[in-house]
C-alpha cells in the first residue's frame, strides 16, 4: 500500500496534448497526456498501441522523449521511459 501511495504523489494528473511517433515511422500522432511522472505517463488517443511498443513522445516544455509501452486498456496506455524526465520543466 506505501508503494501505491508514493506512486500517486509522484505523479501530476494533466490534460496535455503531446505527438507521438511510433517506433522508426515519421508519421506523428496526437495524444492526450493524462498524467505524468519522472518515468512515465498515461496518454490517451484513438491509436492502436501494444504493450512493447516502442515510442518518442514530444511533450510540450520537456521535448522528445523515448519510451516503451507498457500496458493498454483502450483508449488509454502506459509508458516508462528510458530515461527520468523533469516533469515541471
């Protein structure tokens, strides 16, 4: 239970727009992010993502950002990132 407490504090509910490029694929894709952490987010969008999926989120006011899916319940996913994040940039 601590854990899921410091998860949740860690983490910044937000209803940002961000783009997307699946793995290598130039196309961009809109996102809603709706939360955000050092390590990862939860977006939202219409596209089909699989756990495994590998992304580069553009978030506003941080930049490109690598990162992995890793789980789905449509619309919405999960991403961890490669690498930590200042989320308050």
């Amino acid at each position: 239970m601590i854990g899921l407490q410091r998860r949740s504090l860690e983490r910044q509910d937000v209803v940002n727009l961000a783009d997307v490029q699946i793995g290598r694929d130039p196309l961009q894709h809109r996102i809603k992010v709706r939360n955000l952490s050092a390590r990862g987010l939860m977006g939202e969008s219409a596209l089909h993502v699989s756990s495994g999926t590998r992304l580069t989120i553009d978030l506003p006011e941080v930049g490109p950002v690598a990162g992995t899916v890793v789980w789905v319940q449509e619309p919405r996913f999960g991403v961890a990132f490669d690498d930590e994040v200042e989320p308050l940039a």
